[in-house]
C-alpha cells in the first residue's frame, strides 16, 4: 500500500515477479582426444546466470546465450570428465564433458629390404597431434609428412643383416614401434 504525504490518498500496488525460466540445450557433450570445442545455449527469462568448468583443460566462453566449450588435447592416456555448472541463484544445471583416450596405430609392423638403396611408408593414425617419429638407426632415415611417414634405407655395403627400430611415441609416452630389415 502506498499513502501519499499528505495521508489523504492510498492506493494499493501490486508487485508480480516471475519465475525465473533456466536450462540448458544439452547435459553431455564428449570429445576425441585432440584439441576440439563443442557449444550448447542456456535458455533463461534471467540475465544473471554464470558458467564455469571444474577443469582447467575444459574452457567455456559466454556469448550471449550460446557457450562454446573448447578442451586442451588430452595427454594422460585415458579418458577423463569435467562438469560445467551453469547457475543462478538457487538453482544449477550440469553439462557432463567426457574426452576420449587419445588413441594411436601404425598401419605396418614391419619393413624389409634388400640391400640397395630403398624406402617405402607406413601411416600413422590418430585422434591426436603432438607424436613423434624416431628411427634408432642413421642408415635408416624418416621424413613425415603429416600422418605418413617416408621411410629410407641406405645401401648395405656391411655383407650382413641389419636390424633398425622406428619408433612412433605419443605425448604420454606411449609408443608403437616398426622394425626395419635390410
């Protein structure tokens, strides 16, 4: 009720606050192991929510209604989750993030040679950057070139077998190897 100052007129107000309305678009989002970004929207009659991840290698951004949600390459060799809260005063929704183990292969085992000058190639395949390629022998060289690896052997002036190891290792450590014949 409001009176005004002179006490002679009151008028009654009434005050009608909504409910306020909050989602999100999605509860889960799940990535590779590489670098990758992902967004859902927060649906809101409100303008005061905040977002923010529990992880340091899962960001969020806040663009209006739209959350972009990017993820660090993951190097730990295995899988791992973050949650992401988006909130309001009294209530909360979660978006459950989950990044693969970062996986890897060689498309050979092997490679054998005679003894003149050769080379041949193998592909590496993966859902992540950042591998290394390494071969234990000068006589035997590499060169990548994106996932498919050269592989170049010298000519074999020693009258015996030799043996070289190339080996493909991952930023966790972990590794494939090929072993080279000539």
């Amino acid at each position: 009720t409001v009176t005004t100052e002179n006490k002679k007129e009151t008028k009654q107000i009434t005050v009608t606050q909504k409910v306020p309305i909050f989602g999100v678009s999605k509860n889960s989002l799940e990535f590779e192991g590489a670098i990758d970004s992902g967004t859902f929207t927060v649906s809101s009659n409100v303008s005061f929510w905040t977002v923010e991840s529990n992880q340091p290698w899962c960001k969020v951004l806040k663009d209006g209604d739209l959350i972009t949600v990017n993820v660090d390459e993951n190097h730990t060799g295995t899988q791992r989750s973050a949650i992401i809260s988006v909130a309001i005063p009294g209530k909360a929704e979660k978006v459950n993030v989950m990044q693969k183990v970062p996986t890897f292969s060689i498309s050979k085992q092997s490679l054998s040679f005679d003894g003149c000058v050769s080379e041949d190639n193998f592909t590496v395949t993966s859902n992540i950057t950042g591998w290394k390629v390494t071969s234990d022998q000068l006589w035997c060289s590499i060169e990548q070139l994106g996932p498919n690896i050269k592989v170049r052997v010298s000519e074999n002036l020693t009258g015996k077998n030799r043996d070289a190891t190339i080996s493909v290792i991952m930023p966790d450590g972990r590794k494939e190897e090929l072993n080279v014949k000539q």
